[in-house]
C-alpha cells in the first residue's frame, strides 16, 4: 500500500511506502525541538567540559523555555551533553561543582527583586570562585546561612566575567565578602 502525502517545504508529492510514511510520521510525533546552550562544566575532580546542553522550548515548572537551572533540577542524575568535539555523553550532576553560561535572551528577562550579597565559594576539591548571589528568602530569612542551607541543587552566582551555576552539594564553605 502506498501513501501520497504532499511534502510542505517543497510542495511536492510524493508516493511512499504505508510502512515508511508511519516512520515519518511517528518521528515528527516524537520530535522534540531544542535549543543548544554553549556552556562550561567545572567537575569536582578538576576536569574542565566545554560543549553545549539541550534546552526544551517549553519548561515543565512554569510558563516559557526551559532554563539550564530548570534542566538541572530536574529528577535524574544525567543530562545529555555534546562536547566541542562532537562527542555525546550523559554527564552526571553530581560530580559538578559548577557550570559558566551565558544567560539567553529569555533569562535576561527576569530580574530578581531579592537582596544581592557578594560571597566567596570554596569548593570540596579546593577551587575558589567569588561573585555575587541573589537571597530570595522570606523575610526575617534573608542571611547568607538561611539562603545555602535553603537550596537543594544548584544555585546562580554572576561576577563581571560570567554566569554561574554552582552545586550546592560541592560547597565546602562559603562566605560574605
């Protein structure tokens, strides 16, 4: 049995196979659109990842595009990961300490009201990074102690060269600056 379907880019028809035109059309079913978000993957051991993650166009916790925070909190250890190489990997959340991005156009467009705090971050494996982190935290909750013992995964820091995202559960200590 053969199938006439009109091809939308080209306005061609064409004549294929039942079984082939089923392939096709479950892969459009199933095709997820994706946005590459170059990134830096800073790993507890001292390895260094560059290449880019893949951002939904719709995120599941609220309205607009995933965010690299919202990928990370996500349930599950790994996310997919494509090196500048080309190479593929599921890379495992716990085992960074943190990731520098560069936020999209969407991330620009929130602008927390929380109360910004210059801190400085030591990590398990002994690296620094110093920047400033955004507490949005009840009031009466808004100490640099209520707002890391609040997080649960990652966290943002930014300082004048770039954006973070740092793992929570690869601080060793971290202090106001």
């Amino acid at each position: 049995m053969q199938v006439n379907i009109i091809d939308s880019t080209s306005r061609v028809n064409r004549k294929l196979p039942f079984q082939q035109f089923n392939q096709e059309l479950l892969m459009s079913i199933y095709h997820v659109e994706k946005t590459e978000l170059p990134v830096v993957i800073f790993q507890a051991d001292g390895s260094v990842m560059k290449g880019v993650v893949f951002l939904s166009a719709s995120a599941y916790s609220h309205m607009g595009r995933q965010t690299l925070l919202d990928l990370l909190k996500e349930p599950g250890n790994f996310f997919p990961f494509r090196s500048e190489t080309g190479a593929f990997r599921a890379a495992n959340k716990q085992t960074i300490t943190h990731i520098r991005f560069e936020p999209t156009e969407a991330g620009k467009v929130y602008q927390s009201l929380g109360e910004r705090e210059d801190v400085e971050i030591r990590f398990v494996g002994g690296e620094q990074l110093s920047g400033t982190v955004t507490i949005e935290m009840p009031e009466g909750r808004k100490r640099l102690f209520d707002f890391i013992n609040a997080m649960k995964t990652f966290f943002e820091l930014h300082n004048q060269e770039a954006h973070y995202l740092v793992n929570v559960m690869q601080v060793r200590d971290i202090s106001p600056l």
